[in-house]
C-alpha cells in the first residue's frame, strides 16, 4: 500500500491517559501511575497499521482518587477536539472505571464517534499483562465504522458506558456487562458486533458541562439504624437506597425509615430505590415492603440500571435541574442504553 493510500485510510484517534494500573511502575510504596499516554502508545506499536493517534495526559491518578471535576474534564477534552478525531480511547484504573464510563455516558450523548474507556488489571511494562491487548483492542474498536457510543473494551468485549461493573479485583476478564447483552467481541484483531446499530443514532451530539455530586448511597443491612438517613438529608441532594432483593424498606423497631424517608422527601431531595443484587434488577411492586412506601413518597426506582450509572446519572440530573418532575422524566429516560425496564415506571 503506498503511504499515501495508507495514510487516507488511517483513522484518527485520541488517545487521554488518566493514570490506572496500566500506567503504573513499582516504587518502594507499591504501585503508582508514572507512565505518560505518550509512554503507553510505545508498547502498542502494531496499532499504527490502523490508527493514527494523539495522546494527551489529563491527569496521572490511581483512580480511587476520581472524583466528578476529572470527569468533566475528561469530557471537556473530548468535546474541545470532537471534530479534529474519529474516536477517542480513555486510559484509566480499573476500580472506578465503571463510574467513569457511566459519568460519560451522560456528559457526551448521542456520540457517533466511539469514546472507549479501557485499562488493564497489570502494568503494561510487565512481561506478562492484559494491558496491551486492552489497549490495542482500545485503538481497534475506536477506529472500527461500526462503533458509537460510549463504551467499556476489556478483556475482548466491548460493554456499554452504562452496564460495566468490576466483578472481579485481580482476574483479566474483570468486567461484566449487567442487564444487558455485550455489544462485541474482540479476538486476534478482530472486532465480532453482536449489536450493530448505529444508523438508528440520529440525534446530534451533546456535550453538558455540571454535575452535581452531592448523591449519597445507603446500602441497607439487617437491623441498621435510620438515623443515618437523617445525617444523610443533611449532606446530600439526592439518596440512593440500596435495598434487598427486588426491594423494599424495613419496618422494625431500631429507627422509622418510614419517617425519615417522608423527611427526605418533604425537603426536597430525591429518593431512589435500588437493589444489592447485581442481576436482573429491582420491582419494588412485588412485596408489601416495597409497594406502598414507594406510592407513598412517589420514589424513583432503578430497575435494572447499574449503580454506577444511577450514582452518575442523578449527579448529571442534578447538575442541570432541581425541579422534581424534571428530574423523574431525566431519571427515566433511557441514555446509552442504561436503562431497559421502562415498561414497569407507571407500576
Ligand atoms: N487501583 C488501580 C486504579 O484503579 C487499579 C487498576 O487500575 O486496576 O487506578
């Protein structure tokens, strides 16, 4: 192929290193991201047959230490060189990557141009690591026609921005797309689709620039006391109750939730009920546990979202309106496939 042909065929990717494992070496400490995105881009040098990239360093963090303000930041970036790219890889630790991927679902919608959050769970200067077939997977799905979208690559598949969750600390295959199938398959190069698409993707793209991160998660356990919901109002916009099972609000005696969640509701703050059970979602409807509170007090429901995507997506709502009947017809609306159980809202 003479270089000119090649180089029209080369597709344009930017790449933003944001720290993770992937970027770590050892110091006396134990691991710390060090590696520049210039520095990852060397230990995947077959990827030039297909992609021609840039790389900027946003951050170099451990990714515990994410935080909303590095997330709009990482959307801003891509928002300011949209149109100079035909895709965009984000480098980035494993352990919140899920929230990252989800929080840009909601700051960049409706992209027809693949915006990939990958990593790895070994740094990419071991001998033995995941992290450069993660992340010349990365370059390849960001470089492929048929890809939109905000997307998790990792370990050969391809999960949407909204349904990743790391299920396991220390294993490659270390994420799991939950409620929703995987959108493809990478193996030896090649991209397999098992969603193709993109042409119903009409809309423009929309970048949005607040998030308000004042939503606080309770995880209910047996015998917890209430009062904690009551420190919660103080502190939080909005409060997500991670219930059991489908769902449902205890009624013993070692504090009244009934009453601090009427609390929560008289003073404004939202209120979403969710599940601990990682599959197939909440349906507060079924128990007298769940069914009358959740009329009562008009509570959202997360059905068969991630929390990762309800933690972030409340925090994208809440950056743009306080207004309650905005924020249930923000909630449950359906933003890169996030949420599928719609048919149940009106239960
Ligand atoms: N602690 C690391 C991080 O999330 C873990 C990883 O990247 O795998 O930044």
């Amino acid at each position: 192929m003479s270089s000119l042909v090649k180089d029209r065929v080369l597709k344009r990717i930017l790449m933003l290193g944001t720290g993770g494992t992937i970027a770590c070496k050892s110091s006396e400490d134990g691991l710390k991201p060090l590696l520049t995105s210039e520095e990852l881009l060397r230990y995947v040098p077959d990827t030039k047959e297909f992609c021609k990239v840039d790389s900027l360093q946003v951050i170099n963090i451990d990714s515990t230490n994410m935080q909303p303000r590095y997330w709009l930041m990482i959307a801003e970036t891509i928002e300011k060189h949209y149109e100079d790219y035909d895709g965009f890889v984000v480098c980035h630790g494993t352990d919140t990557m899920a929230y990252t991927a989800a929080a840009l679902s909601y700051l960049v919608q409706n992209s027809r141009k693949p915006i990939v959050v990958t990593g790895a769970q070994k740094p990419i200067d071991l001998e033995i690591t995941d992290a450069r077939t993660n992340l010349s997977d990365s370059l390849r799905f960001a470089s492929s026609d048929k890809a939109y979208g905000v997307t998790i690559v990792f370990d050969g598949k391809v999960i949407a921005g909204t349904r990743g969750k790391k299920e396991k600390t220390k294993s490659y295959n270390a994420f799991s797309s939950i409620n929703f199938p995987y959108i493809a398959a990478i193996l030896d190069g090649h991209i397999i689709f098992y969603l193709d698409d993109k042409e119903q993707m009409k809309e423009p793209v929309r970048f949005y620039h607040s998030l308000n991160s004042k939503v606080g998660l309770l995880k209910l356990i047996p015998a917890m006391d209430s009062g904690v919901l009551d420190y919660m109002a103080e502190h939080c916009d909005a409060v997500i109750l991670e219930s059991f099972g489908v769902g449902g609000i205890p009624t013993y005696d070692s504090g009244d939730f009934h009453k601090s969640i009427e609390d929560l509701v008289r003073t404004g703050k939202t209120v979403v009920m969710t599940t601990q059970v990682t599959n197939e979602g909440s349906n507060m409807s079924v128990y007298e546990v769940g069914k009358s509170i959740k009329k009562e007090f008009d509570l959202l429901e997360a059905y068969d979202m991630t929390l990762e995507a309800v933690v972030t997506k409340l925090m994208w709502i809440l950056g743009q309106t306080s207004d309650p009947e905005e924020i249930r017809e923000m909630f449950y609306k359906t933003i890169n496939r996030d949420m599928l159980f719609t048919c149940a809202v009106h239960d």
